[in-house]
C-alpha cells in the first residue's frame, strides 16, 4: 500500500514538473518572438532550446495522458531520465548564453524586459528538468527502473556528450581547424569521444548493455580510459597550435567590432573550445575514478565470494 501510494505520488510529482516545464519554455520563446528580438545565430540557439524542449515536453505529457509508454521498445523512464538531463543542460546553456549575449545592448524598454522575463523563465525551466532528474532518484527507490543516468557516471556520461555538441557549435566553421592536422586531430578526437559517450547511453537506453561480452562497467571503464587519452592529447595541441605563435596561432585577442554582438569572434571560439575541453577532460577523469572504483569493487566482491561461498551464499 505504501509502494502504491510513493509511485502514485511520484507519477503526480512528474505530471506537476511537464506542466511547468511546459509553461516555462513556451513563456521564454514567446516572450522573445513577441517583440522580435531573435536576431543572430545565439539568439536563434536559444529560441530553438525553448521550443524543443517545449515540444518534446508537450509529446512525452500526451504519451503519458494516453497511457501509450509501454509501446515503445525501449524503457521509457530511462528516456525520460535521459531527456530531462540533456533538456536541463540545454535550458541552463542558454539562460546563461542569452543574457550574456543581448540583454546588456538592448537599450532600456520593452525589448530588454521581455529579454529578462525570457532568461527568468529559461532558468525556471533548467530548474524543473534538474528536479525531474532528481526525482528520478525516488523510481530507483521505488523499484520502477534502475536507470543507469540516474547514477553518478550516467549523469557524467551525458554531461560527457553535452560538452563535446557545444565544442561542435564552435568548431562548425572549418576555417578554426583545416589549415593545421594536429587541429583537425583535435576536432576528431571530439567526435570519436562523442560518438563512444553516445553509444555507451545508447546501449543502455536500448537494454543491451547486457548482451556484451564483457560486463557494462569494464566495458565503460575502457572506453572512458581510451577518452581521457584522446582528450588530453587534445588538451595539448589545441591551445599550442592556436594561441602559440612558433605554431602559427594568436596569442592575444584582436578587435571584434560587431556592433550588437550576433556572433562570437575567431578567438573567442577558439579560447572556447581550449576552455570546453580542459572541463569536458575533467569530467571524463571523474568519470574514470568513478568507474575504476565501481570495477574494483565488484572484482574484490567476486573474489570473496569465490573464496568464501558459504558466507557469500544467498
């Protein structure tokens, strides 16, 4: 009776947190379209988060409503997890990128009010979704899923991918790497790390984690190992080769005058990227140690099991 009434709870807690969302992303988007003020590719990116999000958000409300989830051939908590974490991110990049970018030149008015009103409802928005995936802590607690980006190294392992598709809105313009192979190096090293992260969560979101010939952790331990290689290699030829001048970079930032600044200067992507990468390296480290631990564990468990099997004896 307690298990119903927690996941009967839980279930209406969910319902509440898609309605705000709802609410939120759909006020950020309108109230920037309303007066016009969705000019240059940032503004653009934001406008095209809120309304994702809103979207996605307003699908995963119906399929709910109708009851359709289990007709999906995947698990539906662990894609909702896994949404609300990437929509989180999402949110939170750009209640921090719009602001920074438009609201301090719009002159005072109706246009910097409905900028303000956006960026608040933005981060209203990151909040919902990062409470969702708190929440979701309640539905391992509850035995409804045991999603693996409800742990530790499921939430690095998205935050992983997030990371690396912001470095990709950076490098998009080829002319900031073709000219040297050790900066194209780079720009593969970003995808080949993205496209493991990205197959990693999706062998779990699909339930085949469990077909490898290896166990999931070691597995995952492995290619984290294989990225933090590629990443600090990254860490080291990117900056040389665009900020060191022997190398044919520019150490100092030049004049961008762009008026109502609708782009981001050369450098400025460029420090970007170098500074996005020193973070993402980061993560992946803490990824590591999380993992190896995990791996260790579950080694020194099995052998005193194998040593000891009456004490291990269930």
């Amino acid at each position: 009776m307690c298990s119903s009434s927690g996941l009967l709870s839980a279930i209406l807690l969910g319902y509440c947190l898609h309605l705000l969302q709802l609410l939120s992303t759909c006020l950020a988007f309108s109230l920037v379209a309303s007066v016009g003020t969705w000019m240059g590719a940032v503004s653009n990116w934001s406008i095209f988060i809120w309304c994702f999000c809103f979207l996605v958000t307003l699908v995963i409300l119906i399929i709910e409503f109708c009851g359709l989830q289990s007709r999906f051939p995947f698990s539906w908590y662990n894609f909702l997890i896994t949404y609300a974490c990437y929509a989180a991110l999402l949110c939170i990049s750009a209640s921090i990128v719009y602001p920074i970018t438009y609201i301090w030149f719009f002159p005072r008015g109706r246009s910097q009010d409905h900028a303000i009103a956006a960026t608040a409802f933005s981060c209203i928005a990151s909040v919902a979704y990062a409470s969702e995936v708190a929440w979701a802590r309640t539905w391992v607690w509850l035995g409804v899923t045991t999603g693996y980006m409800v742990t530790v190294p499921g939430l690095l392992k998205g935050l992983e991918t997030f990371v690396a598709g912001v470095i990709f809105a950076f490098v998009i313009d080829s002319h900031l790497y073709l000219h040297q192979p050790a900066l194209v190096w780079c720009v593969a090293v970003y995808s080949i790390c993205f496209l493991l992260a990205a197959a990693a969560l999706l062998l779990n979101w699909c339930d085949c984690d469990n077909r490898l010939p290896i166990a999931f952790p070691t597995f995952l331990l492995g290619l984290t190992l294989l990225s933090v290689l590629l990443y600090t290699s990254a860490l080291v030829l990117w900056p040389l080769y665009q900020f060191d001048e022997q190398f044919g970079g520019q150490p100092e930032r030049s004049s961008c005058n762009d008026g109502l600044i609708y782009s981001v200067c050369t450098w400025d992507q460029q420090l970007a990227v170098a500074v996005l990468t020193a973070i993402n390296l980061l993560i992946y480290v803490v990824d590591l140690v999380f993992l190896a631990h995990m791996v260790f564990s579950r080694t020194q468990d099995q052998l005193r099991s194998s040593q000891f099997p009456l004490l291990y004896k269930s």
